[in-house]
C-alpha cells in the first residue's frame, strides 16, 4: 500500500516506487490490513504534511502489533529531513529513505525485513536513466515526467533545497527518448516537472533550454498535451514566452507561484522579483497566450509582514484574477532563514489572513468559472466521477475539470464538452454533437 504526499515531484516518484515493487512481485491493495508493506512517499514543505504522516503512521501501531512482519516505510522529503530522528519519533516504523534512495529500495527492503532500515540519504551527481519500463501509471495515458531535480534558489521560507540538492538536469536526448518510449505506450499527456522548470539545461550549459526541450518534444508523435509544472517567475524570460505560444501540443496552463504582493516581503522571501516584474510577467503571458489560464502558489503570515502589506497581496490577486490558488499561511521550517527572523506573526493572526486570502480567491474563481459557460472545450476524459454516477471526468487544455455524462469507454479519449454549469473550481457539461 502507498500513500503519497504533496507535490507533483512526488507523484512522479511514485510512479518510480509503484514499477520496482512491481518488478519484485508486490500488487497494490487499498486495504491496510491486506499489506505487507505499508509505504508513505512524504512531504516536509509544511508542518501540517509532517503531522499528518506522524498521525497516519501511529495509526498502524495496533495492526503491526497484530502483524509483525509488516514492513512500515517512508520516503520522500520528510524522511530526507529528519533521517535518524524518525525512528525516535515513531518506533513502529521499518524503513527511512529519501528522494535519492529510490533505486536501492530492493536491497532496502531486504534488510528491514531483519532491522530498522536508513537509506543513504546522499546527493546524487546525475540521473539514473530512468526508464520507461521501470514505472506504474495510475492512467496509462498520462505520466509526469521529472526534467530536472533539486534548486538552487534557497527561498528564505523553503527546506527544498536542502533536502533534495542542487539542480540537476536530464539531457535532452534521455528525455526524448523517454518520452518517446512512453507515447509508444500509449501516453499522451505529459507533465514537465522540476522544483523550476525554467532552470531546465542551465547546468548543462543550454541558454533557454526549457525551451528547447518543449520544442523537442513538440515533434514527438503520440504526445498529444505538454503540461508543466512548477515555473519561476524570476526566471520567465520574454523569449520563452513567444517559443512556448508557437507550439501547438504545449498546454495554455501557467502556474506562476507569486508568494507575496509586497515589494519588502519578496525581498526577505529572496524571490528574485518585485510585484512590478511579476505583473510584467502576467501581461506577457496573456499577451501571447489570451486563453491561458493562471495559477499561483501563495503565503500569508510571513514573519514581519503587516496589513498594509498583506493587503498588497490581496489587492494583486484581483488584478491578476487567477482560476485557482494554492494558499498557505507560513510555516516555520527549522534550518531556513525566515524560521529564525524574530517577527513572527502569531497563530491566530495567520489563520484569519488565510482565511480572507481564500474568501477572495473562491469569488474570483467563480466569477471566472461563470465566465466559461457556453464554451466548448477539449477535454481529456480521466475518470468516472465519484460523486456523480454515469458521470465522467476529465481536464481541459487549461486544467479545469469538467464532469459531463458519459461512459467509462471514453476514458483517456478526448472529446468535446460544451460547459452548462460552474462552480468555484469546476465545470458540468455534455459532449457537444
């Protein structure tokens, strides 16, 4: 059984961790008491996510009491970042190991079998060469693609670069050959990822190389959508912006993590940008993309930040009109910059920003869902819809999930949904004739 937390790195990951238990014979099963191998892929970004696998894995303590030859694991970030300690904080757990350790989980396994089980935790010079066969889908039709690994930016409010390393690029020929391989599988959705994309080849002495790479990709055959995932806005130059618009399977999707609205919070944040760049940004993406749609990533509460300057951020959320946001109020990570700035703002004070944040961004989504109603668009069918039986679901070029009646047949087509209803985050339709 594997439960996986926070990014789409992660799930990335998974893909990797699902294809080499299958290859040593292990299927998947949903039921905890069915397992002999219970494993959390985890995330450390925020302390929420490291409560919620503490409470997940004290949660097991009766079954392992019950079954002793369960083999408790976590990997990912969190157990990247607290190693040793882990095994300190919850004695029923097996096996520790991070990002990096992936490829050794056979040998791993072995030995917690016997014993409390680390992995080595060190940084990696290069990838592995990854392949194709090597990994399970959850949808055989679409797989994320990891281009580049690590950061290098060191955000004062962010461990990432601790706990995943440097930046560290595939090379453009490994990747189309992997993606080939896997459009030969019958992929034709791919997302991009890497902590920043747009950092894509800079190590490997490419000047634009993010790019290039989607322009390589764009000749694949069988690749029908590029998604990517996550963009650094001090590192979106005009050009790619005019490159990417030229090509046709690239998604009109950005997400452009935007973290603060204030000039002075950016700065002690060590972003790399002020408000006015950012804004530059958006102007140029909806100047050559008009249909794209945006997305953010942002944090309320930052330590020192006051009022005014949170208001700030809310007076850019509406000028930008994002669809959807991802919104957070800080949290400390121990061994980062911000952690230890003295002005950090209570706990109840974060909370009612957060709660403001998320009051304007709903309003704004809906608005913006209304605005679709009438629409046709592309959608790739995903799914049947949990809630809504008879119903499928799928997303549109822009990311927007859209449920419409339909049969589980058309799951991985593509079809035409004409919108008759929206709400805050998604669209109800029926396929247009």
């Amino acid at each position: 059984m594997l439960t996986t937390f926070g990014c789409q790195m992660n799930q990335a990951d998974a893909q990797r961790l699902r294809g080499l238990l299958a290859s040593l014979g292990y299927t998947e099963t949903s039921q905890e008491e069915e397992a002999d191998l219970i494993l959390f892929n985890t995330c450390c970004v925020r302390q929420h996510a490291e409560q919620r696998l503490i409470g997940r894995v004290q949660s097991l303590a009766s079954l392992k009491k019950r079954n002793a030859d369960l083999i408790i694991g976590v990997s990912g970030c969190m157990a990247q970042n607290m190693q040793a300690e882990l095994f300190k904080i919850l004695p029923m757990l097996d096996l520790a190991f991070g990002p990096n350790d992936i490829e050794q989980l056979p040998l791993l396994l072995q030995r917690a079998a016997n014993e409390k089980t680390m992995g080595n935790f060190a940084p990696k010079g290069a990838f592995d060469g990854e392949s194709a066969d090597g990994i399970v889908l959850s949808r055989p039709f679409s797989a994320m693609v990891n281009i580049i690994r690590g950061c290098t930016n060191f955000c004062s409010y962010c461990i990432v670069p601790y706990v995943r390393g440097p930046e560290i690029s595939r090379s453009i020929t490994e990747l189309r050959d992997y993606i080939t391989d896997l459009a030969g599988k019958g992929v034709t959705e791919i997302t991009l990822l890497g902590q920043n994309v747009n950092a894509y080849g800079r190590d490997l002495g490419l000047q634009e190389g993010f790019t290039q790479l989607l322009e390589e990709i764009e000749q694949i055959d069988g690749i029908r959508w590029i998604r990517f995932l996550t963009s650094h806005p001090r590192d979106f130059s005009d050009e790619s912006i005019k490159r990417i618009s030229a090509l046709s399977k690239v998604c009109e999707q950005y997400h452009l993590p935007v973290q603060a609205g204030s000039n002075r919070i950016l700065k002690l944040m060590k972003r790399g940008y002020t408000r006015e760049r950012y804004l530059d940004l958006v102007n140029r993406v909806r100047e050559y993309i008009p249909d794209a749609s945006l997305s953010t990533d942002i944090i309320c509460g930052f330590p020192g930040e006051t009022d005014a300057e949170f208001k700030e951020t809310l007076e850019l959320v509406e000028q930008v009109r994002y669809e959807s946001a991802f919104m957070y109020y800080y949290s400390p990570r121990a061994g980062t910059e911000a952690a230890a700035m003295t002005e950090q703002l209570a706990e109840e004070d974060k909370k009612e920003r957060l709660a403001k944040l998320i009051e304007v961004q709903t309003r704004i989504s809906l608005e913006e869902s209304l605005k679709q109603i009438g629409r046709e668009f592309e959608v790739l069918v995903e799914s049947a819809a949990a809630r809504n039986e008879g119903h499928m679901v799928g997303k549109t070029r822009t990311g927007r999930s859209v449920d419409f009646p339909g049969d589980t047949a058309l799951i991985g087509s593509y079809v035409k949904v004409r919108i008759k209803t929206a709400r805050n985050w998604t669209l109800s339709g029926v396929i247009a004739e």
